[in-house]
C-alpha cells in the first residue's frame, strides 16, 4: 500500500508542503553529507562564537589553545567510554541471545522467568541498574584460591550490560517469531532437533533483521557509558570536570561541552545513519 | 481374490467397499484418526492400509482433510484419536518432537510451498539433514546429492540460492531433499497446485519416475489424470471420512458412491 | 497504620531488613517527595515535549530548505548526543548566563532539568509523530480530497485521528524512556526520587533495601504508565485497521 511518505504536505493543516518527496529528501546521500556537514557547522559555530568572545580578552591562553591542549587526556577518556560500551555490548549480546532463546523455550518456567528478568531489566532505569551493580557486586571475587578483582570500571560495564542484555534478547524472540512457520515445519520433517534449527536455519535467518535495531542499541549505551561518571567511574566526563576546575575560568564551559556533544555526535550519527540505510535495504527483499 | 473389510471403513456410515488386493504387512496403517482445531473438526474418523512399495493418491474437494492427514502420518500435527503405525513406528504415542525424529527419518514429505532453506544453496540444502540428523560422512553425502540433483535434472544449479530458482525448480530440490534422507516413505502435499502448467510437468515426472522405482508414496493430489496414471490405490475423501476407495480404474472409470461420481464430473 | 510500621520495624529488628521509609516519618516524607518530583518531571516534560514534538514536525514540513534542514540538525543533535551531556550543557554552560533576579537564577536545577530533558524528548516525538502521519495510507488522503475536504479537514478529520492509533505503541515506548531518564536529574541534584533515596541510604546504610524500594517504585510507575496507554489503545480500537 503506498503511504503518504511521499507527499507530506498533504497531511499538514498549513499549506507548507514542498514539492520534494520526504522519503527521496531524506535518504538520498547528498542530502546526508549535507545534514553532516551542517550539523558539524552549527557545533562549530556555537564553538567560535565562545572564542570570538574570549580573542577580545586576550588572557594567557585562548580558548581554542585550552581545548587544543586537554585534547589527548580527553581523546584518552573517550577512547575509554569506546571500550566500556563495546565490552558491556558483547556481553549484553552473548547473555541476551540466550535470554532471548529461553524467551521461547518450549518450558514454561524457563519461559515465565526470561520474561520476568526481561520486564525487570528493560523498566529499570539505567542509572539505577548501575548503583545497583555497584553497591551490591564484591570488588573482589574469590575462587578455588584465585582473587578476581573487579574494579569499578568492569562492574559499570556490567551493570550497562544488563538492559542490553534485556533489550536484545527481546530483538531476538521477535526476530525468530518473525520467521515463517513454514522454515519450521520443513526443518522438523526432515528430523533435525530444536537446538539444530534453532542454530543453523532459523537464526541465520535473522541475523539481517536483528542488525539495524543492535547498532541502534549500540549507539545508545555509548551514549549512556556517560552514567559511568555519576557513580565515580574515570571517563570522559570526569576528565572533563577535572579540566573546567583546573582551568577555573567560566568562557570554556560553553565551548569544552560543545566540543564534547560533537565527538559523540561524530561518533553516533553515521551509526544512525546506518541503521537507517540497512533497514531500507532488508526491508525491499 | 476379493475380501470384504469391513473394520477398515469406520464412521457414521457403514458400509461396505470391496477391493481386490490384501497383503499380510501393511507398512502403513492408520486406524480411526480423528483430528479437530479447536471446535472445527477436520479428520473424522479416517483408516487406511498401505503397503510397501505402493503409490496411493488421496483425492477430494479442498477442506475434506487431505492435507491434514498427511501432516498426521510424519508427526507435524498430533491427532486426538485413533492410531497410525508407519513401519515400526506408533506415530500416535510420540508426545513431542523429539521422539519423532526417528520417525523422520523413514518419512519424507514434500511441500506445496516447496519451504526450502533460502540463506543455503541448492546443494547444501540437500546436504544439510544427511550430514547434521543421519550423521553421514559429508563426503558421502555431496556425491548422493549430487547424483540426486542429476536425477531431478537440476546439476547445473547446484550453487544457486533458492530465491534464484523458478517453481518449478525449488520444488524438483525439495523432492531431492527429501529424497536425500533415503526414506521409505514419501509424501506428497498437492506439490503441483502453486505451479503453472509447464513446470508443473517437469515435477510430475519426477514422481513418476521414483513411483516406477517402486518408491512407497502418498501424494494429496488434483491431478487426476496422473494419479490415474501412476497409483496402485485411489482413495476419495470428504469431510474428514473416507468416501470410497479401490484401483485407479473402479474409481475413475466406474465410482460406486454418489459423491464420487459428483466430484468426478467437476473435475474432469 | 501503627501496626504497618511496627511491622517493619520487627522486620529490622528480627532480620535486619531495614526499610526506615516505612516506619520513620522523616524518610518517609523525603522518600514521598522525590517520588512527586519524579511525577511532576515526568508530567513536565511529557506536555512541554508533546508540544514541541508537534511544532517541530510543523516545521519539518516547511517549504523553506533552511527551516527544514535546520530543524532536522535539531533533532538529530539530541538524538545522538548523551542526554547527561546534554543537561550539563544547559545547567552548567548555559545556565550561568542567564540574567538573576535577585541573585537567585530564573531557572534552578529542577528548571533546566525540565528544559534539556522536554528538548530530548521533543526531538524523539517529532520522529514519532512524523512517521504515524506517514504511515497513513495516502489511499485516504486521496478518498477525502475527492470527496471535496479542505487540507486542514483531511488533517483534523482522517489523518490525525488514524495517525494517533497507530503510534499509540511507539508512543508508550517513549514515555516510559521518559519516566526513566527523569534519574539523570540526579546529577544535578534535582531532589528526584533517586536522588532522595540516595540521601536515605548514605545515612541508614540500607543500600540493598532502598535498591529494592526504588526498582519496584519504578516498575509500578511504568506499569501505570503502560496500563494508561492500553487502556486508551483499546477505546480508541477501530475493528480493521492496524493488528
């Protein structure tokens, strides 16, 4: 059924619409540069206009000299946040992939408890789970004579880990229901176990699906290894915080936070603009 | 010699049909199978004996059971009543999947809609049950495969991906695939009906070549011309019941009951 | 309601669960607040973002480029940036630049709490909105321009009416993000329900019990939330249309 995307003006009460269709204007690859571009300029001029005003005072440094400066320590804290959110991802996927495989067990404990660990998991606030893993998980871990330490920055990671964890493993059931019954009933006339079509025909299967809404997931827990810094965790935003008071003066907060929003835009929009791209492409086929 | 068997006819109606084969070890055997969806009931009360090597091609107006009935014999849809034996299975006493799977492993059936793997190739399609359930050598099991493919005349599209392929194509591979598993029993679930007319006789020849090898087939079919042509028994069903049963010739040529004859003329 | 406490003062004395929440009137009180200021961030920011939501998606089909792309920056800005970042921004970067009356700042940090989390969430509500609007089958639109309806007709009559049945789902997902993003206001000492209870167990030592008290208060929270959205998915269900 061909849906009003096309013509958005027709919608609207105004007579506001353009000529241009929506779907085309947004997807086509010149305009996303274009958006990129823009965005990046729009940053980048709140920036400047937090320099311009500090050339006129003309201290020891310019601002721009300060943000130059504290680059390396920063890019060494983001760089941190990077291995926060791809270790808490790997682990949310694993764990997550089997709660999702449980969230279709033909048992229905096993069924009853995934469920409730998912509903659990996916309602909680995030910054609660990580007070939660922090307060409670031991720093230490002892085992058949081994001490396992488990420093704040690895029970953070866990404690990201846990929605991740909730939130794909639903991915996972409403990719696998989403696979015909069909796949089902030819896999099992020809005796294969559940394990085996579970692993082999259904999951490949849903690999393609699954991708577009995990990078999603993935660009939101960069965003929230944020968190990590409320509960004392060292990444970039404490850095951040350890800068504007070693620097004391008020005309960096403006440009150091911009300058911070933009690595993580950097970072972040290309994923989403991927996201996008790769669910247009599996939705044609 | 002629018998009567009587107990083999059950339901509402009884009555009699005489046929003129009877072997003393029948490889299929389903007695009184009943089977409803809720409140809709589709087998009422459904017996049947086939023995080994036989073709039989089960007939009837669409909703009669047909297809049903099939699904019961290898397991896919449980039955609320009755008894199926294939061989030296009792289809009625397995509770779950699990304790079918030596059940399918003598019984291959083949779908309308063909339902092969899409993310494989055509070979590793054939391949795959062999190698994963009967744990054959995969280098055994590529040179069967491949002798299957040469059979159903398809070698040249041994890498293709099923969304490659025509109708007609992909249902040729699903026959080799089940045929891969070597099972002695084949069904076949009205495997022509989401054809057009000229693939659909490249299927046919297909089955009609294994029937000839004296490979033991069901086949739900509309076909009334080829399952004339190839089956040693015709049995015509009806709202869950079987109606009448015989040769291909007492039912084409002369059907005793009133349905039959009704049903004959439309499609014929 | 004596006997309710003294329950959970046994509770403590006997097993050494302490929920002072229950029994002390003045944990009690706190705890009581920050859940208030939980629903009245929650309520803010919902209003503030349904509004902005809708004059963005106006403005998104501005027949001005600039406007288009502008507002489009706008809302993939706060759509891929850290809300943390975000609120700091305003509170810390922004906020000290605003005028004082009286040396107290117009907005304190409940005010920019408010601000940064009703942008964020603007942001995501223009893409819902956009894309239930979207997702109206234009075979409507065209029955109702044939039938001799004006633009702003079409729009109050068919499209708006369907568009909001189908992002009833959409839309349940974004309040309950939003219900859980009102904890960021921690970092900036909105004295929210996180932020109160933190105050509780630094001095009653009772982390592990508060953990319990605050996850269930949440998850009864979007409970009620979820319930509300259903319940109005189902009396505005139209036989037909949708799953």
């Amino acid at each position: 059924m061909k849906t009003a995307g096309d013509k958005m003006d027709v919608m609207l009460p105004l007579s506001i619409g353009t000529k241009q269709a929506w779907s085309k204007d947004r997807y086509s690859a010149g305009s996303q540069v274009t958006f990129k571009v823009g965005i990046c300029l729009l940053a980048l001029l709140v920036t400047s206009i937090a320099f311009a005003q500090v050339q006129a005072r003309d201290l020891n440094e310019s601002v721009l000299d300060i943000l130059i400066k504290w680059t390396p320590l920063m890019a060494k804290g983001f760089s941190f946040n990077l291995l926060i959110s791809a270790l808490a991802m790997l682990i949310g996927t694993v764990a997550g992939l089997f709660l999702g495989f449980a969230r279709i067990s033909l048992m229905a404990p096993v069924r009853g408890t995934s469920w409730i660990m998912v509903q659990f998991f996916r309602n909680s606030p995030w910054l609660v789970l990580l007070f939660l893993v922090m307060f409670l998980m031991p720093f230490e871990f002892h085992f058949a004579g081994y001490t396992i330490p488990f420093p704040d920055w690895i029970k953070a990671t866990l404690g990201l880990a846990l929605p991740i964890m909730a939130n794909f493993a639903e991915i996972v059931r409403g990719a696998v229901q989403s696979i015909s019954t069909t796949q089902w009933e030819a896999a099992r006339s020809l005796a294969f176990t559940r394990r085996q079509i579970l692993w082999q025909i259904i999951l490949p299967q849903c690999v393609k699906r699954m991708l577009p809404p995990w990078m999603n997931w993935y660009a939101i827990l960069t965003m929230a290894t944020t968190l990590a810094s409320i509960v004392g965790v060292s990444e970039v935003m404490t850095v951040v915080g350890r800068i504007i008071a070693a620097e004391g003066r008020t005309e960096l907060l403006i440009p150091i936070y911009s300058y911070i929003l933009l690595w993580f835009f950097i970072y972040c929009y290309p994923i989403a603009l991927i996201t996008k791209r790769l669910e247009l492409r599996f939705a044609e086929r | 010699m002629i018998f009567f068997e009587p107990f083999l006819l059950t339901g509402k109606r009884s009555e009699y049909v005489m046929t003129t084969t009877h072997s003393l070890n029948p490889l299929i055997q389903i007695n009184d199978v009943h089977k409803a969806f809720g409140s809709v009931g589709v087998l009422h009360g459904v017996s049947m004996m086939i023995n080994a090597g036989e073709a039989v091609c089960i007939i009837g107006p669409s909703g009669s059971g047909k297809s049903t009935l099939l699904r019961c014999i290898n397991g896919l849809t449980p039955i609320d009543k009755g008894e199926i034996f294939v061989g030296p299975h009792a289809v009625h006493l397995m509770p779950s999947d699990k304790e079918m799977i030596p059940l399918r492993k003598d019984v291959s059936i083949v779908f309308q809609q063909y339902n092969l793997f899409p993310h494989k190739t055509t070979l590793e399609n054939i391949m795959m049950a062999p190698v994963h359930v009967l744990g054959q050598s995969k280098d055994e099991v590529e040179m069967r495969a491949r002798e299957l493919l040469k059979k159903v005349r398809l070698t040249d599209k041994e890498k293709s991906y099923p969304g490659e392929l025509s109708g007609g194509q992909q249902q040729r591979v699903a026959i080799a695939r089940a045929l891969a598993m070597q099972p002695q029993v084949m069904l076949f679930d009205e495997v022509t009906a989401a054809l057009d007319p000229e693939t659909r006789k490249e299927v046919l020849l297909t089955i009609r070549q294994l029937v000839e090898e004296g490979l033991t087939s069901i086949l739900v079919t509309h076909e009334m011309a080829f399952a004339r042509e190839i089956s040693d028994k015709v049995y015509f069903t009806e709202h869950g019941l079987i109606v009448e049963y015989g040769s291909p010739q007492q039912i084409f040529d002369d059907p005793q009951k009133k349905r039959t004859r009704e049903f004959l003329e439309q499609v014929l | 309601m004596h006997y309710f406490e003294n329950w959970f003062k046994w509770l403590y004395q006997t097993h050494g669960i302490k929920l002072s929440i229950f029994y002390d009137s003045y944990d009690r009180t706190r705890f009581f607040k920050g859940l208030v200021t939980t629903l009245e961030l929650s309520a803010y920011c919902l209003v503030l973002s349904l509004i902005l939501g809708a004059l963005i998606v106006l403005l998104l089909g501005s027949r001005s480029i600039i406007v288009k792309r502008c507002t489009n920056g706008f809302v993939q800005f706060f759509r891929n940036t850290p809300p943390l970042v975000q609120l700091y921004f305003f509170y810390f970067a922004i906020g000290p630049l605003l005028p004082k009356i009286d040396g107290t700042p117009i907005l304190g940090s409940m005010g920019w709490a408010v601000v940064s989390l009703s942008l964020l969430e603007a942001a995501f509500v223009a893409e819902i909105f956009r894309a239930g609007i979207e997702a109206v089958p234009k075979a409507m639109t065209e029955a109702a321009k044939s039938l001799g309806y004006t633009r702003l007709q079409i729009f109050r009559l068919i499209v708006l009416p369907l568009a909001v049945r189908i992002t009833i789902p959409a839309m349940t997902n974004n309040v309950v993000n939003l219900v859980k993003a009102t904890t960021l206001a921690y970092a900036i000492a909105v004295p929210e329900l996180l932020y109160m209870s933190s105050q509780i167990w630094s001095e009653q030592t009772n982390v592990t019990e508060m953990m319990i008290a605050i996850l269930i208060t949440y998850l009864i929270i979007i409970s009620f939330v979820t319930l509300a959205m259903h319940l109005l998915e189902k009396r505005l269900r139209v036989p037909g249309f949708g799953q």
